[in-house]
C-alpha cells in the first residue's frame, strides 16, 4: 500500500514533487519544484470524467488502463532521473487514484515515493491560510515612492545579511502601473502567483526584515493575496525621492523602445479620461512624434503624480534619495541595523 503524508513546506527541501494532473492543472498551478509527468492528457481526463458520469467507476478505470499502462515505463525513468536519487513526492488533484497509481509503480520499481494526502488541494489550502492572517517572516519593511525614482531597479541591486528583497512586481509579471505590462507578459494565474509569494516568502530566513515594494492590492491582473495588502499597510515604511530629471531619464531607459510604442499608445488611450482632451491630445502628440523626453515629463506631472500618493496619510520612518542607488542602498541598511537593536 502507497504511504501518504500531509503537507508541510519542509518536504519540498527534501523530496521532489511530481505532479501526476494534466498539463492544463499544472500549468495553472502546482507545488513549486514539481516537474508534471502527467498520467492523463488534458482530453483524455476529460473523457475518462464524462464515462465515470455516464457509466460509473468500473468502466472508466478500465478505459484509464488502457490509456495509460503504456506510459508507465517512459513515466518511471522520467521520474527517476529527475529525483536523482531523491525521495519522491507524488500528487494528484486530491489524493486519488492518479497519484495513488503512480506512487505504487515506482514502489515496485524500488523507488522511494509517497503520496501527498489531499492531493494539490491540501497544498492549495495551505497556501490560502498561510495569507489569511498574513505574518511575515520578520519585520515588513515597504519602500515607497513617486513612479519613476527607480524603487525596483533598487531593490533589485540590494545585497545584505541583514534583511531579504521580495520583488512582488516581477512575480507578478508587472510593474503595477499604466503602463506596467510593457514588453512583459503577464499569463500567470492569481493561484500561481500566491503560490509565488508563499514560496518567496517562506525562504526567507526568520526574524530578519523582509523588503518589499508598496503595492495597490492589484497588480496588473493580479491581486495580492488573503490581508496581505492590509498588513503591508502596517508595515515600516520608506519614502524614496529622485529629481524630475532623474526620473525622467529612468522612465526613457526603461520605456522609450521603439517596439513599445504600440504599447505606449494602447495604454495612453485607457488613461484619456483621467488626462482630459486638451492633455491627452498633447502627450499623444508627443508619443507620435516620438519626443520621450516632454512625453515622460508631461506624463509624469500631469497623470502619475496626481493618481499615484494623492491622499497619502502616512508618515515614513525615513527619506532616502534614489539620485544614487549605492549610496540609497547604504542609507536603508543603517536604517535596517539600527531597527534591529
């Protein structure tokens, strides 16, 4: 008989997940580090479904037998070479008889494999609680700053012992602004991209600082997950400021290519209403005539920074100038040190 074992995030430091549901399942979501080694293709799950409906279980495990005893072979080399020696974590959707099948072939075959009890499910629900309270591994730390100074970029270049950079914006697969899906594709679900933050966030070492950029709940089209947003609300707060200038130089690096103009255009279009005709027609104007130093500097004064803070009622513990992101990234780790004492 397979053995089953509950979900904890330790197994994923020790076993390989292997993901037994259809390439679509899989896709949508699966447990980090899980290679799919599907047991059913997204139709023939389908059919198999509909003759457990219409007929019941005998007929469609013997149709599943058939369309599968075939494939166990191939399955168990695949698996075998991908643990390396590993023990195996198998799962399904909930524990059934996908993941329970596969589980039992690679014992006969002297495998170490086990079957997580409650299948995907179980890890899903784990995932939803872990958000719903939200608590940090340490202290929340949540830079804030006008769009432009360059916060990502920022955090980004960080590196220290003292605290852990959590980029929400690229697993997220966008910059959370108008103009945030620029040159990105933003395919992922919103289980996926908690799965993402769960993850992210449980390799963070406890107790240190974890940074992280302010966020609307949404980004894109995705959202932050369970009180997250509530608690990032509450959390140590930075303001980061950069000159006009400046931002408008890091707004060109990182927008002003030619093959996002199309873009540019789509997402100038969806912002007309907050502009107004006479602005809009002026910084389309701009873009047109592919002039990004006014474009970016009218966009800045005219749209981002009347949307973006306009009702901030919060005070940052600390100001930092973004004009030199070495010089920044020493200032905030004084400030982190100093907050750990």
């Amino acid at each position: 008989m397979s053995k089953t074992v509950v979900f904890s995030a330790s197994l994923l430091d020790t076993h390989l997940p292997v993901d037994v549901r259809t390439p679509l399942e899989y896709e949508e979501d699966h447990i980090p580090g899980a290679i799919n080694v599907p047991l059913l293709s997204n139709e023939e799950r389908v059919e198999i479904g509909t003759l457990y409906k219409q007929t019941g279980p005998h007929a469609a495990r013997i149709r599943g037998l058939e369309l599968t005893a075939h494939r166990f072979p191939a399955m168990v080399h695949e698996i075998a070479a991908a643990a390396a020696e590993r023990p195996i974590l198998v799962y399904c959707w909930r524990g059934g008889l996908r993941s329970k099948t596969v589980t039992s072939i690679l014992h006969l075959t002297g495998l170490k494999a086990v079957q997580l009890q409650g299948g995907y499910k179980s890890f899903r629900n784990h995932v939803i609680s872990h958000f719903d309270p939200f608590h940090p591994p340490g202290p929340l730390v949540v830079v804030h700053g006008m769009t432009g100074i360059g916060k990502t970029p920022f955090l980004l270049g960080l590196q220290s012992e003292h605290f852990t950079v959590i980029d929400l914006e690229g697993l997220a697969c966008h910059r959370g602004s108008a103009f945030g899906e620029l040159g990105l594709s933003q395919t992922l679900s919103q289980k996926w991209f908690e799965t993402l933050i769960w993850d992210a966030f449980r390799k963070a070492p406890s107790g240190k600082p974890v940074i992280v950029e302010g966020e609307s709940k949404r980004i894109g089209k995705v959202s932050l997950p369970g009180n997250m947003y509530e608690v990032m609300s509450k959390g140590i707060k930075v303001w980061c400021e950069a000159s006009l200038e400046t931002r408008v130089k890091r707004l060109i690096k990182e927008y002003g290519i030619p093959a996002y103009r199309e873009g540019m255009e789509t997402a100038l279009l969806r912002i007309r209403k907050r502009l107004g005709g006479a602005k809009y027609a002026e910084i389309a104007g701009y873009l047109e005539r592919w002039e990004m130093g006014p474009f970016m500097e009218e966009l800045v004064k005219s749209y981002y920074d009347k949307v973006y803070y306009k009702t901030r009622d919060w005070t940052a513990e600390i100001t930092i100038s973004l004009e030199e992101y070495q010089a920044a990234g020493r200032e905030l780790e004084r400030f982190v040190k100093e907050r750990e004492r």
